[in-house]
C-alpha cells in the first residue's frame, strides 16, 4: 500500500469504526503532538497511551456522539504528508461543530509513526516544510 493509501484508508477506518478501528494504523511506539491547549496533554509517545485520550474526546462515551473527518487535502511534503480535513462532530446536546484540521504524518511501515496536529493552516504548513 502507498503512504497516500494508508492516509486514505486510515481515515476511511476512522470514519467507519472509530477510535479502535484507526488504531491500528498508528505505530506501536507513535509520537502524537497535540494542538496547543489539547485536553489532556500536548505529547504521547506511544499508541497505548495516546488511545485512552483519543477514546475521551472521540470514543463512544466521549465527548462527542458522533465524530467523522473527511480528506479535503494530501500533499508530500519535505518533512512528511500535509494533511488537510474537514472535522464534523456531534455534541450529546445535539449541538453540531464543524472545523478545518490540519496535520503532518510521517509514515513508517503502513502506519503512522509521527503526527503534529494542527488547528491553523500556516503552522501546519511550515511544520511540513512547504512553502505558504
């Protein structure tokens, strides 16, 4: 599989079966690095810790009833994948929040090794070493 297919079906999985079903396209030893003011922390560096804050704020008892991203953008980049979604979550009080989330995934071996999660295009960007 290409690394723009394990992007694609990383997300697909997401979408489909949630945290536990997108689990397995993470290294066992990943390194997450959170949006500033992530709750929960800003770091993990293994997939075993990171899951229980991912189960938190996107499982099914979570802060979100519902929760799916859609690929609007995969570019390489210099310092891995520039990656661009659109978020669509669902609150438990029936409010609906849609956003822009941007990241920088390094791949290794069908998984992803090491992310940068971002909410803001321009950090996203030169995180990946792209030009603005």
């Amino acid at each position: 599989m290409s690394e723009r297919e394990t992007i694609e079906a990383g997300i697909a999985a997401w979408n489909e079966g949630g945290v536990d079903a997108f689990l397995p396209y993470l290294a066992p030893d990943v390194t997450w690095h959170a949006p500033p003011e992530f709750p929960g922390g800003d770091v993990w560096h293994d997939r075993d810790s990171l899951a229980p804050v991912m189960r938190d704020q996107f499982g099914p008892d979570g802060v979100f009833s519902s929760y799916s991203m859609e690929l609007v953008e995969a570019r390489e980049a210099p310092n891995g994948w520039f990656i661009e979604t659109r978020q669509n979550a669902t609150h438990p009080s029936g409010m609906s929040i849609d956003w822009m989330a941007f990241f920088v995934v390094q791949l290794e071996q069908e998984q992803v090794k090491t992310i940068w999660t971002f909410m803001d295009r321009a950090p996203a960007i030169a995180q990946a070493g792209l030009a603005g």
